[in-house]
C-alpha cells in the first residue's frame, strides 16, 4: 500500500522538512480510487444522484489530481489537492456561501482530506480566443469586487495562508536562510552569491512592501491565479460575469498582488512582467484600480502596483514551496521550478 498524504496538516515553515509523498503515484493507486469512489457515492447520493462508471483522469499533477466523474445527471468533477493546498476545499465551500453565484459552489467537500466535488461549471472564459481586453477588465473588475466584499471576513478560520506586505522581508530573509543551508545537491539550493544579492536588494523592496501597508487598504482575499482558464462564463442574468475557481495558490494578504497574472496573460509578457508602457497594461491598472477609487483616486493608487506585483512573487514563491515540501523528488518531476527565481522578482532584480 502506497503513504497517504498527512491529512489536515498545516503548511510547513521554510525551515521544517514535512514527510513527503510521491502524490502522483498514490492519486494512481487502486487504493485511492477505491477511497475516492466510496466518498463520491456517498456525496452524490446527498444530492439524489447515482455514479454512472468509474472516475476518469483528466490530469494528475504533483499539485492536484482531477478526474471527470459520469453520473445520472450529467458529469462532475472530482479533485484531490496536495496537502499544501488542502485549505482550497473548505475555502471554496465559504466563498460560495459568503458570495453565492459568484464562484463555482461545490458539490461536496473534504476539508480533512482536501477534496472537491464540483459541478460542470460549463465555458471558462479562456475558450473566447483570444480573450478580449474587455473581458480582462471585467475579469479584474469582478476579481475587485469581491475582494472589497470580503474585507473584514474571516477567511483564515479555514486555513488559508497569510502573507502580508508587513511579512515580506522577514519571509525573504527567513527563506534565503532555509534555501542555503540545503545541502548543495538539492533543486533548491541557493549558493551564497545569490543569496547575497537578494539580501543586498531586499532593504529596498521593503520600503515597496511599506507604502502597499500605507495605502490603508486592508487585507483580503489574494486569489493568486486570476486568469481566463479559472474562471467560468457566468451565466445570462447571473449575479458575477465570471465565476472563479481552482484558489489552491490564494492568500489573505495585500488583495493588489491579484493584479500580477492577469495582465502578464492579458498583455502576452507571461510569465514575465510586461512593458512599464503596454498600452494594454494602463488599460488594465484603470479598470482594476477604478473599484478601489472609493480610497484614493486611481492615479495616486498606480505607483504602488509595482510593489504588489513583487508581493505577488513571493505569494508564488511560497506556494510553490508548500508543494514542493509535501511530496518527493521523484513525484515533482525532473525539473521542480526553482524558487530562487521568484525571490529575485520579489526584490527587483528580474
């Protein structure tokens, strides 16, 4: 029998060393299908509905595990998140009942065990190619809108990682530390060089993370990977355009941080940062910043974007070191993405 994946465990610290897992290889396991297909049953039948034929996979990734489910009603989907991403599922369930019709509500959810039964939530908006740049907009629109709602909520109850811009240079500094004292044959090890030149650089991007503090906006839900592909077509007369889904890299942090994939996907630059210039860009910064202009007009809000992008590099980085942390070498692929990358976007030297 292969390990199952700690169950409920909370994201690990830089410098812990979790009990990894070839996640890949379990989320193929007859093990887990029959774990899998006995909670499915049970959740469909809260629902009146029936499994028609065993659960498919769609993709199985060291991150997540999704698989189309056939039932009497028509298709659902099931999915399985690694254990740093386990607080995706009852976020998910407290987002649709904070903001209903506004992201894809589930069927079902696992908060232990960090699995989704989701409905068919038809067209993701990344089907309208190319996306036009009024969709982006409203995209971000809609992506602002709901971050404003959910001011003051408590989101953090169910798990969801904290990252604030007061955070940033001791997150930096704490990391750095961790990556170099890895042994020198690790993926992630940092060599003293570099480690310096991020820490010469990390003085200045703080002061960047102090004016974000300074904009008196307080923190909220950062959804981390707002883009066409996870975000369904509302439906006509719906209360949202666009319903968000797949948060398993979102924070409670800074919400201008959000702003980073969209528009490095809107103006063709992913994953890099696009011109200062793009055209496309200013479009963009007008209509995300617009629905915050109750705070301060849209002009004096716009210089500090460059720092909530940096914010949102290390949100990235410390996603993807939470998975990388739950499962093995082997199970992360050849090439697992290097987090020194992101840290040097953090502190302005990319």
């Amino acid at each position: 029998m292969l390990t199952r994946p700690e169950e409920g465990a909370a994201p690990a610290a830089p410098g812990e060393a979790p009990a990894p897992v070839d996640l890949e290889a379990y989320w193929r396991s007859t093990d887990f299908r029959a774990e899998c297909v006995a909670w499915i049953s049970a959740a469909l039948a809260r629902h009146g509905r029936q499994l028609r034929g065993a659960p498919t996979e769609h993709r199985v990734r060291f991150w997540s595990a999704v698989f189309t489910v056939p039932t009497d009603g028509g298709t659902v989907w099931f999915k399985a998140t690694n254990p740093g991403q386990g607080f995706e599922a009852p976020l998910l369930a407290r987002l649709a009942a904070l903001l209903p019709g506004r992201v894809l509500a589930p069927l079902a959810v696992d908060a232990g065990r960090g699995w989704l039964l989701m409905p068919d939530g038809g067209a993701v908006l990344a089907a309208r190619e190319p996306v036009a740049l009024e969709d982006w907009g409203t995209l971000l629109a809609e992506c602002a809108g709901m971050q404003i709602a959910l001011t003051g909520t408590d989101l953090t109850s169910t798990g969801l990682p904290i990252l604030l811009p007061g955070d940033a240079e001791g997150y930096v500094a704490g990391l750095v530390a961790a990556l170099a004292g890895l042994p020198r044959t690790h993926p992630q090890h940092l060599d003293a060089g570099a480690a310096q030149r991020i820490l010469r650089a990390l003085p200045a991007a703080a002061r960047g993370f102090a004016a974000l503090e300074d904009t008196g906006i307080a923190p909220t839900l950062q959804p981390n990977d707002v883009s066409a592909s996870n975000a369904f077509v509302g439906p006509a007369g719906g209360p949202a355009p666009f319903r968000l889904f797949d948060l398993g890299d979102a924070f409670w942090s800074h919400p201008f941080a959000a702003f980073q994939v969209p528009v490095r996907m809107a103006t063709g630059s992913w994953p890099h940062a696009p011109a200062a210039d793009d055209p496309v860009r200013a479009r963009l910064e007008e209509a995300y910043l617009r629905a915050w202009s109750h705070v301060a007009p849209v002009a004096e809000l716009r210089p500090v974007l460059v720092a909530a992008d940096r914010l949102a590099s290390l949100h990235r980085c410390e996603s993807w070191r939470r998975l990388l942390a739950r499962t093995t070498p082997a199970g992360a692929g050849t090439s697992p993405p290097p987090l020194v990358g992101w840290l040097e976007e953090a502190v302005g030297l990319r």
